[in-house]
C-alpha cells in the first residue's frame, strides 16, 4: 500500500521566505522522512519528522514507485 504525502517545507522563516510544498509517493512515514531526508541537504532535518506526520495523506490505488512528484520551495 503506497501514500501520496503532501507535506509542509520545514524551513523556517528566514532562510525559506515563504515555505512551500513537498508532494511524494511513500509506503509509510519512515520511508516519507528516508526520501526527503536524503533529497534535502540542510540543518532542519529534524523537523521533517514532524512534518510527515502531521501531513496530508492519501492511500493510492495500484502500483506506485516511492518517490519525490513536486517540490516547491521558497
């Protein structure tokens, strides 16, 4: 069973002027963070955690590959 995530930017204010969105495709939150925390080099790492979980989640019918769709990041 797959997931699309539709999760808050977790890059505070200034250095993410507006924040932004990050849309994946991922079996659960564990493999969420793996994605985004391997795809995203910087110091809010911890924060993603909380992101994931308290993000949008859709269950996807068929098969999905695990991945990053979109991201749209100030």
């Amino acid at each position: 069973m797959k997931f699309l995530y539709i999760v808050d930017y977790w890059v505070p204010f200034p250095l993410s002027e507006y924040g932004g969105l990050v849309i994946l495709i991922a079996s659960s939150d564990t493999e969420a963070f793996n994605i985004l925390s391997s795809s995203f080099n910087d110091l809010y790492t911890d924060r993603i955690m909380e992101r994931i979980v308290n993000s949008q989640k859709f269950e996807l019918v068929g098969h999905h590959e695990s991945r990053i769709i979109e991201s749209f990041t100030t």
